[in-house]
C-alpha cells in the first residue's frame, strides 16, 4: 500500500465477530460514510452492513473463525486514514 502524503496506515487483527463489526464501523466512519452510503457505494445490502458491524455471529463468520484458528492464523484488515 503507498500511502500518500497527510495520510497514515492502520491495521487491526481480527479473531472474532465483534472485532470485525467494531473495526468496519471504524473504518467505515473514517471514510465519512453511513450505512446507506456504503450500500450504495459496495452494493451491500444496508441490514447486511448493520449485521456486520453489531459483531453479529453469522454460520460463514463462526466457520471463518474457526478455520483460521485451526490454522494458527489470524485476519487483519488494513486501511488509510487522512
């Protein structure tokens, strides 16, 4: 990632639900979006977007999660702030 000038990188790990709603708020807010305009801007459906950042545990999320833990390994999502 090249970042440019007045910007910074973030990163965060992410082991469960929670942490992955609680960082793409984060990241989502940072980008000056609501929930409608990041829908409208990804094509993701508003109420999955809101599923999401609750930490909600979904079956594809408990399988993710379970996998990268057999696996030793952990997600991480990375992202620029101005």
């Amino acid at each position: 990632m090249t970042l440019q000038p007045g910007e910074r990188e973030r990163s965060a790990a992410i082991r469960d639900a929670r942490a992955l709603g609680a960082v793409l708020s984060t990241v989502r807010l940072e980008c000056g979006l609501t929930q409608e305009a990041a829908a409208t801007k990804s094509t993701v459906p508003r109420p999955y977007i809101a599923t999401l950042e609750t930490g909600k545990q979904t079956m594809a999320l408990t399988r993710l999660f379970h996998l990268l833990d057999a696996y030793d390994a952990e997600l991480r999502i990375e992202w620029t702030h101005r």
